[in-house]
C-alpha cells in the first residue's frame, strides 16, 4: 500500500521521531508514544479525573492510566491520527 504524505510524516506513529510532548521527560520509552495528560471532567460526570495515554505503534496498543484504576488497553490496526495500517510494511 502507498503511503500519503501525512502517513510518511505522522510524527504519532513512527517510533523514535521527534514530537513535543507535555509528558514528563522523553515522550518514547521503547516504542510507545507517551501522550500529554488527560483532564477530562465531562467524561468522569464532574469529578476531576486525569490519566495518560500512551500509543505503541509497534505493538499496535493504546494504554490509558485513570487515577486510582487499572490499566486500559486496547489493540488498534491504524494510526489514530493519519490512518496508516500499522499491520503493513512501509513502501
């Protein structure tokens, strides 16, 4: 499969590129994504809650961590933000 511009520049799914992340220190750790921290208020029914994401392009996973709960992970087959497959080889 040919790859569009913006799949061959995601800076969200090829490990290693360079991307600003509000998360403390590097944003990679291996081949995950760590994505900034999520305050979402509507979604907890007004209570405060926070967590993080991280997004592992190579294992093809999505991790949130809520506080005080156990980790969510979900496998996914694209690129939640430009679509690749992350189940193909790059062309």
């Amino acid at each position: 499969m040919k790859l569009t511009e913006k799949q061959k520049n995601c800076k969200y799914c090829h490990v290693g590129s360079k991307i600003k992340s509000l998360y403390n220190g590097s944003p990679w750790d291996g081949t995950e994504l760590m994505l900034e921290r999520v305050d979402d208020s509507i979604v907890s029914a007004g209570e405060d809650v926070w967590g993080d994401i991280g997004f592992d392009p190579v294992n093809r996973t999505l991790t949130s961590w809520g506080e005080g709960i156990v980790a969510l992970t979900i496998d996914i087959n694209y690129c939640p933000v430009c679509g690749r497959s992350l189940k193909e080889e790059e062309e």
